[in-house]
C-alpha cells in the first residue's frame, strides 16, 4: 500500500527552541540551513512549536510563516543595534561604568531597537494567524506565576489567539536586568519566560501529551539550544564570587530538569527515541546573550551543524510536511 500513513499511526512533531539573546543566531542559521536543503518552510514541518525569550521570537516568526532565513537575516541585521552596538566598544564601556551606581535598579538596554525590530516583521498581526500551534512562556512576574501564549489548538484556549504576535515576542524576550518588562496592550506586564523555562522541551512534551492528547510513543521533538558553554563552578566563598555564576547555574539547572521531565513523560531512552537535542559547546564566556561581535562565528557554528545532522533530522522530521492546523477559535 502506497500514500499517507494512516491517521491510527500518525507521528506528531514538535520543535523546541531555547532561549539565549543573541545567541539564537545559532538556531536560526541551523534552521535556515536545513530550510534551504529541504526546499520548504520550515514551520510547515512541525505540529507544534514552542519556544522561550529568542527562541519564542523564531518560533512566532515560523508560525506566522517567515522563512528561517528571514529571521537570521534580522538577527544579523538588526542585533547589533538591539544591543546597542553600533556605538564602538570604548563608549559602550564608558556608559556602563557610568551606570554602575544604580545598574541594579535599571535595564542595561531600551527595548526600544528590539520592539523596532519585531514590529518590522510582524506588524498588527495577530497570535491566530499563526499557521502552527504555538506556546510561548513569559512570566508574570508582579503575581509570580507563569503566564503562556498559546494558539487556539483548544477549545478552552480562548483568549491569547487574539493577542498582538509583537506582545508575545517582546514579554517572552523580557530578560531581566536586559531589557525592561514588558507592558502588552493589555497592560499586563510581563518578563522573559526564561526565568522559569529557558529550555521548554519539557512545556512542549507537557502540552503535546497533557492538553493535546497526542499518544507519548508517536511524538518526535526536536530541540535546539544557543551553545552552552563549559566552565568550573569556583567553590563557595561568600555572595560575591558566586553572583556572576548563579544565573547561569540556574538555566543550567532548569534545561537539565526540563530535558529529564520530557525523556520521561515521552519514553525516550527506553524502547524507543523521541528527543533530539542539538547544541554545541563553547569555552567559558566565548558568546554572551548580548555580545553581537560574534554572530558571523554562532551563524558558522549554526551552518555546520544543520550540515551533519540533515540526513538523520530529514528521516525522522522533514520527510513530509504536517497537516494543516485548524484552530479551535479564528480571527
């Protein structure tokens, strides 16, 4: 018998992407690296995708069916002004000493270039025009709760699918000490999901097989982080020499748990493989989450990876496309 597998043994597929600033240049130019091989859009090949802070900003760009090179084409463009950049080094070292005095109580970048940026691509549009299901973490941060956009690929999901794609994209890139919360047209206020899911493959298994109800041993994710860097943790000797590692053993921490969470609730490892993880490692501070200098070197990295992984991603994800969604609730 030739065509469709039959909808009884339908595998769904899932792309997770994680967040990490300017080092999305790395999943972008992976994802647009396969998308130039496959010939297609690359959102058109996954059922849901779900990302946090830069990785929420790819995923709502694929669903609202941007191309994955036109969304490395705005980290390359538009990055090093979003970081404020553009000024040279000697100022941009000037400013922030100049602002160390009360760096605690203020945003290290307007959020100004980014909301310019995004606007640029997306405009008015909204959530429901997504062609994908979407999830997309941000975090509330004034009632300490979680707070995620989601497409209409429910019936109970009733309200987000009219929210502006620019409120999401701007609340889940929110980071905090980086950019200032983010005020929706809503006038919720919100900051970047990466507090509580900077890797959200254990959101994406949780929707999928939770709300979804799509059977755990016929899902396939894909996730995707931004380079992990590798260094040794000083040992405890007060506040001050562990500050400037706490962040970074926190997300550590979560992508770990997360990764754990969906290897159990999908069974992979067991009888079967449900997850590939894509990153790479880095030495210790090589690509900060604001450092724009070396996107030319993340989008390398992104490039050679999607070259070695293409001929296994292409038997398990890119064989076909999905179907097409049908939200429960339209514009």
């Amino acid at each position: 018998m030739t065509g469709r597998p039959m909808e009884s043994a339908r595998i769904y597929k899932v792309l997770s992407l994680d967040g990490g600033g300017i080092r999305g240049v790395f999943p972008a130019a992976f994802l647009a690296r396969l998308e130039d091989r496959i010939g297609q859009p690359i959102g058109s090949y996954f059922d849901l995708i779900v990302g946090t802070s830069t990785g929420g900003i790819i995923a709502i760009g694929l669903g609202l069916g941007l191309s994955a090179r036109d969304i490395l084409q705005l980290y390359e463009e538009q990055g090093p002004a979003i970081f404020d950049q553009e000024h040279g080094r000697a100022e941009n070292w000037l400013r922030q000493r100049w602002r160390g005095a009360w760096q605690l109580f203020d945003s290290k970048y307007s959020s100004e270039p980014l909301k310019a940026a995004l606007t640029g691509i997306m405009g008015q549009r909204r959530l429901g025009e997504s062609r994908t299901r979407l999830v997309i973490p941000a975090w509330h941060s004034m009632l300490e709760r979680v707070y995620l956009y989601k497409t209409a690929h429910h019936p109970r999901l009733e309200t987000d699918y009219k929210e502006l794609a620019l409120d999401a994209a701007m609340a889940t890139a929110a980071a905090p000490t980086f950019l200032k919360p983010h005020r929706t047209s809503e006038a919720v206020e919100l900051v970047d999901g990466g507090v509580w899911a900077n890797n959200p493959i254990g959101v994406a298994a949780v929707e999928s097989v939770g709300l979804l109800g799509w059977p755990a041993d016929r899902l396939k994710i894909l996730s995707i982080g931004t380079i992990n860097d590798v260094r040794a943790q000083p040992k405890w000797k007060g506040k001050l020499p562990m500050a400037s590692s706490v962040a970074r053993l926190f997300m550590a921490g979560q992508s770990h748990s997360a990764l754990g969470a969906a290897k159990i609730i999908t069974g992979d490892g067991h009888d079967h493989r449900a997850i590939w993880r894509i990153d790479q490692i880095a030495p210790a501070g090589r690509y900060t989450m604001d450092d724009a200098a070396r996107i030319a070197e993340m989008k390398d990295r992104g490039f050679t990876e999607a070259r070695e992984q293409l001929p296994e991603l292409r038997r398990h994800f890119f064989d076909r496309e999905v179907d097409p969604f049908t939200p429960f609730h339209r514009l």
